[in-house]
C-alpha cells in the first residue's frame, strides 16, 4: 500500500505486452480519467504513455483515496477501451507495479527515464516530439497537472533540466 508523503514510480502494461491505446483518443481520455480519479490524491512529477504501457512519477498525497482512485481508473479505462473496441478480458497484465522512489539520483534518473521511453523505443527522433509525455510540458510554462516548477528546482532549473535530459542512458531500457 502507498504511504503518505512518499513518491513512486507508478507503471503497468497491456496484457501479454499488447497495446492499451489503439487511437489518439484513448491517451487523452485515459490522461482525463486519470486526472477525474487520482488528482489532488497525488502529485504528478513526470509521465509517459507508451501504445502498450505507461509510466507516472507521483507523490501520493492521500493513501486511502489514491487506492479508491487508483482501482476506479484502471476499472474505467478498462470497461471503455473494452465497449469500444469489442473486447472482452483483462486490459493490463496483472495489478499496476508502485516503486518507492527512496532518494534523490533516483530521483533525478526516473524523470528522465520516464521522458526518454519514446526516443529509445523510436517513436520520435527528439523527445519533445512526442505528444504523450510530459516533456512537452516543461517546455511549455501554461498550466498542467505537473508539479512543474519543484520538479524544475529539483534539475536547477530548465537548463539544467534539458541538460540532464541529453544523456540517453540505453542500459536502464534493457532491464
């Protein structure tokens, strides 16, 4: 169970590594339903919407209610990717994985591995191209669900969140 005050990385995929977004539609209305049922019940640091799985970086704000919401979401996304494509069964393989991000190098490495998913999967040829992550964000000053600014004071600013985000460390993919 998530604890109060703590942050994890939040991921899971499609059942037998398929996809879980078929269409564009479906990253915008599974990032709307995750904003209905887990915001304020955490903060958002980064994320990144893969076509078969997805990653969130959060600080959990509310253990009980993130359960609730947690449960609801995947419960929601589920049923209508379900109702519209004609399917039937499990859309992600198995409960959703929370690792305990315990210190700051952690910190730093799971933001920019969050955020570098597309180019080392070779969805884009620069990440700020990719229109499911949160990059693109940090790029832009308008408001978002992200804890934009801590996460910028974290790196010592856009520079040197930029600068952080130019190194391509391929072996964390290969884990």
């Amino acid at each position: 169970m998530a604890e109060e005050g703590y942050n994890y990385h939040l991921y899971n995929r499609g059942n037998n590594k398929q996809k879980i977004f078929f269409e564009e539609a479906n990253y915008v209305f599974f990032l709307k339903r995750f904003a209905d049922y887990l915001l304020p019940h955490v903060d958002v640091f980064a994320y990144c919407l893969m076509p078969n799985h997805f990653h969130f970086f959060i600080r959990v704000n509310n253990p009980y209610e993130f359960e609730k919401g947690i449960k609801n979401f995947f419960i929601s996304y589920s049923k209508a990717i379900n109702k519209k494509y004609n399917r039937v069964g499990h859309l992600f393989q198995g409960r959703y994985k929370l690792q305990e991000v315990t210190d700051d190098s952690h910190f730093t490495r799971i933001i920019t591995y969050i955020h570098q998913n597309p180019y080392v999967a070779n969805l884009v040829k620069r990440m700020e191209d990719y229109k499911y992550s949160s990059y693109r964000s940090y790029l832009l000053t308008k408001p978002s669900m992200l804890e934009r600014q801590e996460v910028l004071d974290w790196f010592g600013g856009l520079e040197g969140f930029f600068e952080d985000h130019k190194v391509i460390v391929k072996k964390w993919f290969q884990e």
